[in-house]
C-alpha cells in the first residue's frame, strides 16, 4: 500500500504518532500544522494557520487520497472551539475544493464530550449527544460540517487522551488531591499512541475496501472510576500524604464502549490505565 497518501491536518502529537505509523507501513503523508518543525522525519511540511483563509504555499499538488482533521484547540473557549474545529474544517474543505481534489474519506477527530450522560450509564456511538458544554456543542457542529462535506467521513470521538506529556492525573496524585468515591465518578481514557494505533488502523481497512461506519469512540478496554485509578496510582508511585485542601475535579460520569472499533479488528496496546500509566511511569510509549 505504498502508494497511499494521507493528509493529517493538526499534526501534532497524536496526528505525529498516527504519521509514524502510516510512514511505517509505506504511506507518503504530508503534515499541516503552523510550526513546522517539530513534525516526524519524513513527513511533507506543510506551515498554515487555519484561521487564514488563503490556500497555503506548499499545499500538495496531487489530491490525498485520505484526510485526517486532528487539530487541538489553542484557545479554550467557544471562540477558540469555533476556529480550531469549524471555521479550521471549512478553510481545508475550501483548499480542497479549489484544487479540485477530493480524498476517499474524510477521518474528523472529535471528542466524547458530545455525550452528556452523568449516571455511570455504558454508552456506545448510537447514545444521544445532548452536550451541555460549548466544546460538546461545538464538536457536533464541526461533525456535521464533516459529515455533510460531499467527501465521505467517518468521526471519531476520542475519550480523555493521555500519554508522554498528558500527565496531568499524575501530577494531581502526586500532590495528593482526592477524589469523590460514592457515586463513582467513571472516567474513560486512551492513550495517545492507540488513538493514532484507531485512526491508522480506520484508514488501513478503509484503504482494503472494508466498509467504515460513519462514527466510532476511540477508548480503552477499562472505563474505571476515577478514585480506583488515583487509588492505584499512589499505591505504584508511593504517595502516603492526602491534601486537606485539594481534589481531582470532574463532571460527567459515563462509560463508553470500544466493541464497534474491536469488530474492526483494532485492539489497544493499552487496555486499561494500568498498562498504559505504567509505561509513562517508566519511560515508555
């Protein structure tokens, strides 16, 4: 499958991972995001500011034939969530458009915080997306932009990504802050090379011929409560001392199911937070 070619736009930390893996099975892959040189070795630089609408300078000549839209907001708040996700989405679509090319599928990265549910309730891709947040409100409308772009599309709703540099749980734990434990608060988790290990894995079936469904949830095999991760984390990092003033705080509280991504053969190298923690912790992944 050499001959392949993909587009990440937003090539960042997992859009850098999912090039690695894509460059490692033969792909040509082209990279946009506005600093150009943290990209992976190998990867087409493409420098562009999303919120500019004219067509950037090193805009690839031939069409991709595959569009992954995996871009990270800069600025958290509504505005930022507008630019980053719907108006970044619509300037690609427009630079597609005026070169007259079209890719064989869309791959739009969004976010579980489209759903809303708060009872601990299993939840797959046909749950309801009543978001009650900007980011969830946002995401959907991003998702129908991608959806309704002529160019067929998957979703792909991401739970909380963690990983090298993610480490924010850790370095609550490490300072002791608490968390609630009744009701349990369920919090779902990927790390951040199997959310490119989904996406590379979408564009390798799709590329087979296999059809795609137009959504998946990119999660791991153990939505956990969230005073069972912190409990089993400052067991492997040896904190003893609570903070009388601090806790982890959360809304939300749902788990999300990944047997629609499974079907497809994907498995995560990280099934649960205790794999995946454990290889931060020592210095892999």
């Amino acid at each position: 499958m050499s001959d392949l070619s993909a587009l990440i736009v937003g090539c960042g930390d997992v859009g850098g991972r999912l090039a690695r893996q894509l460059l490692a099975h033969g792909w040509q892959v082209d990279g946009l995001r506005r600093s150009v040189r943290d990209l992976p070795e190998g990867v087409r630089p493409i420098a562009a500011d999303l919120s500019d609408p004219r067509l950037p300078e090193a805009w690839p000549a031939r069409a991709p034939d595959y569009l992954v839209y995996c871009v990270a907001a800069n600025q958290h708040d509504e505005a930022g969530y507008q630019a980053a996700y719907v108006d970044g989405l619509r300037h690609v679509l427009d630079w597609l458009e005026s070169k007259g090319q079209r890719p064989r599928r869309l791959l739009f990265v969004s976010s579980s915080s489209v759903y809303a549910q708060q009872d601990g309730e299993w939840i797959d891709e046909t749950a309801a997306t009543t978001p009650e947040g900007y980011s969830g409100r946002v995401m959907l409308a991003a998702e129908r932009l991608a959806l309704d772009s002529g160019i067929p599309a998957s979703i792909v709703r991401l739970t909380g990504i963690y990983g090298p540099g993610r480490e924010w749980l850790l370095s609550q734990v490490r300072q002791g802050y608490r968390v609630a434990e009744e009701p349990p608060l369920y919090g779902n988790r990927i790390h951040a090379e199997d959310a490119a290990g989904l996406l590379a894995h979408l564009l390798q079936a799709d590329a087979r011929g296999v059809a795609l469904d137009d959504c998946y949830i990119g999660v791991d095999d153990d939505p956990a409560p969230l005073a069972e991760v912190v409990g089993w984390l400052r067991e492997y990092l040896g904190v003893t001392e609570w903070s009388d003033e601090q806790r982890v705080r959360r809304t939300g509280s749902k788990r999300c199911r990944n047997a629609r991504a499974r079907a497809l053969g994907w498995a995560p190298q990280y099934p649960s937070y205790k794999e995946g923690y454990a290889a931060i912790l020592q210095g892999r992944g």
